[in-house]
C-alpha cells in the first residue's frame, strides 16, 4: 500500500491479503493484487495524491455537476435526485455521466425525464 492510504483502505487490504492466503488464490502474488484492488477503489473514490491536488485546485471532475457528491453516489440514489432537477441540469449531469461513469441507470433515467 502507498504510504497515505486511509486507515479504512490499509484494513481492507490486509483483510484481502489474508482473504487470499486463506483460499490459495494468487500463489505468491496475494499481496499484489490485494494491493491492485485496493488502490483502484481510491482511485474511483478520488483518494490518490492527484485527485486530492485536483479537488484542491478546483478541478474535481464532479464539481460542474448540481448533484452535491455525485461521484459517490448509487445508481438509485442518483434517479431520486434527477427529478428535482431542470432541463439544463440534467443535461450537466448527462455530460458528466458518459464520459466518466457511463452506468446504464442513470441514462435510462434521464431518458425517461426527457
């Protein structure tokens, strides 16, 4: 794990690590792929070093988005949200969504607002 991780994110990895050993996955490469896993959670999560710099900076990539935390958020969560929305907010979130998540949901959703 790179130094920095979240205390939640080094107990999910030894948890893997041991989660393999245990099961005889991975013969000898436990520790890299509960490594991989984890460290592409804090990237989908904005964890890393460069998505920390980015927030700071105030180029987050949800930060156009009228959805307060939308990067985090489940597909129902966001449909009971997009009905509060206008037309033009909508469409911000459309835009977010396809180049970055592209989850089914949401664009059936939007779709059905129309």
């Amino acid at each position: 794990m790179p130094r920095g991780a979240s205390p939640k994110r080094e107990h999910e990895y030894e948890k893997l690590e041991k989660q393999f050993e245990k099961e005889g996955r991975y013969k000898g490469r436990e520790e890299e792929v509960a490594a991989r896993i984890v460290n592409k959670q804090r990237k989908q999560f904005g964890e890393t070093k460069g998505a920390k710099a980015k927030d700071r900076a105030g180029a987050s990539p949800d930060r156009n988005v009228p959805i307060a935390n939308y990067e985090h958020m489940t597909v129902p969560q966001v449909r009971s949200a997009l009905a509060e929305l206008t037309a033009a907010q909508r469409k911000k979130v459309r835009t977010y969504e396809t180049a970055h998540k592209n989850r089914k949901g949401v664009l059936e959703a939007l779709d059905r607002l129309h």
